[in-house]
C-alpha cells in the first residue's frame, strides 16, 4: 500500500479526521488508550506498540489498527517515526 492507497482507505471506512504525527528519536509513551479509532501509515522510521503483552513493530510502507479504548503502549526509541493517522470518533 502507499500514501494516496491509505488516503483512499481512510476516506471509504469514514475516517473524517487525518493527522500526520512525529516523534524523536527515544519516544516513548507508558499504557493508554485513545478515544477514538486508529488507522495508521508509516511514512518514516518505525513504531513499536505493546497490546496485552505482544509487542509488534511496523515499520515504513506498513499500517496498523488501533481501536478505540485499546490499552496500549508506544515507542519510537532507534529511528523516531513520522506516520499518518485516520481518527474515528466514536457515535454518540
């Protein structure tokens, strides 16, 4: 998949809100969840997420899925990471 792929992706799963995140070197974020759904591209260096003790790198060219309310754990410690990400709110 590449950048306009996932943009299209995001766009037919409702995925109304897209940031582009950074994060240095080192980065790294104890347990937390987020209150909305996660679609995510890598567009540089890589991330690390623990979910329930699973640890899973995704590195550039890759996505990951994150739903709402999931504990997690994140980190960016040998290369930092530029990704794209889809939020999805939650209905009320």
């Amino acid at each position: 998949m590449n950048q306009n792929e996932f943009e299209a992706a995001l766009k037919a799963e409702n995925y109304p809100e897209t940031v582009n995140i950074s994060k240095e070197v080192g980065y790294q974020m104890h347990e937390h969840s987020h209150a909305f759904d996660a679609y995510a591209f890598i567009l540089q260096g890589d991330i690390t997420l623990t979910v329930n003790g699973v640890a899973t790198t995704y590195k550039v060219g890759e996505t990951f899925r994150l739903a709402a309310h999931t504990p997690h754990e994140e980190s960016a410690i040998p290369h930092g990471v530029d990704y794209l990400v889809g939020r999805r709110r939650e209905s009320v």
